[in-house]
C-alpha cells in the first residue's frame, strides 16, 4: 500500500509555477534535439586549418585576371587577322581611342572608371571607347599590341599613349589636359572653365 500513497503522491497538482517551469524544459529539450549535431573536433580542425591558409581574396582576382588575360591572347592569336583588321581600322580612324573593362556609362572595373573620370576632367573629346569585356580576343589585342596586361588602354593618332598609370601620373601633373584636353567644351558665364552642365 505504500507504493500507491507516494505513486498519488506523485501524481497530484503541482503548483501553478512548477508546472511552467516543466514545460519550459520541456520545450528546451525538445528545441535542443532538433539541433544540428556539432563537427567531430578533426572535421572542424580541418576547416579552420583551410581558412587560415586560403589564399587572400586579392591575390585569388588577380590569379583569375592574369588567367583571362591568357586565354584573351590564345583567343587573339587564334583569329589574328579577321581582329586585328577591324580594331586597326578602328584606332587608326579615331584620333582617341579607349580600351577599357565596360564602357562609359557603365565601367566594370575602378581603373576604367578612373581613367573615363580623368578623361572627362580633361575634356578629352571626341572619345572612342571599346570594350575589352566583350569578347576576348579585344582584351588579347590590345594586350599583345601593348604589352601592357591591365586595361585600360589608351591610344592617341594610332599609337599606344599610355596605361593606367600612364595616365595617373599625367592626370596628376596636369599634363593630360594640356596634351589632349580643350577647353572649347567646357561651359562659360556664370560656370565658365567648369564641365559642361547635361540637361535632359
């Protein structure tokens, strides 16, 4: 008889707290087996040992470049004539040219975007831009005929005039204004000397 007193004992109302409490637990145990169970310590060691060796993100886009770069080359070589017949016609007949990641209105790298802001400061104009992104062999032609592996590129009168850094260093100096730039374009009265004003 003893066991049934403390089985109803057991079995009688507890306090209203203590059965919350309960459901609490309950509720965490529950949430807890539906966790993900955690790596076995070799598996997670293994991972962290990756990441501290992986290659920084810096020198894994210029590994890629450099990759694009090459195949843009062999691209070039492969169809030399039909490409280089066109784009020399095309440097030779525009007084400035610009080989460039994108195009004006919408550069895809931050040395093309500086090189259209250094060109637009200038008032380098009339501007002939061609993108190198849209097919490979443009990149390979403008690379082989440069030697030069980073776009953009820049041509004056059917020569090569300068790279990106070319360009900084006369941007910097004032040199390019001087050397391509005009003034005729820029605006005059109130805003004279200033870039021309778009009005749409």
């Amino acid at each position: 008889q003893a066991w049934l007193a403390q089985l109803a004992a057991a079995l009688a109302p507890l306090p209203l707290a203590t059965m919350m409490l309960a459901r609490v637990a309950a509720r965490q145990i529950t949430v807890s087996g539906l966790r993900p169970l955690a790596r076995p310590a070799s598996v997670a060691g293994a991972a962290l040992a990756r990441r501290a060796f992986a290659a920084s993100p810096l020198e894994t886009t210029a590994k890629l470049y450099e990759d694009v770069v090459d195949k843009s080359l062999k691209e070039f070589q492969a169809n030399q004539q039909a490409v280089a017949a066109d784009l020399d016609a095309e440097i030779a007949n525009n007084k400035v040219v610009l080989f460039m990641e994108g195009t004006p209105d919408a550069p895809k790298s931050e040395p093309s975007l500086n090189a259209i802001k250094m060109l637009t400061e200038a008032q380098v104009v009339p501007l002939t831009a061609v993108d190198v992104l849209a097919h490979p062999a443009i990149l390979g032609y403008t690379v082989a005929k440069t030697s030069k592996r980073r776009a953009p590129h820049l041509y004056v009168n059917g020569s090569f005039y300068a790279d990106y850094d070319g360009l900084m260093a006369q941007h910097t100096t004032g040199q390019l204004a001087t050397a391509l730039g005009t003034t005729a374009t820029k605006s005059t009265g109130v805003f004279g000397g200033e870039l021309p004003i778009a009005t749409y």
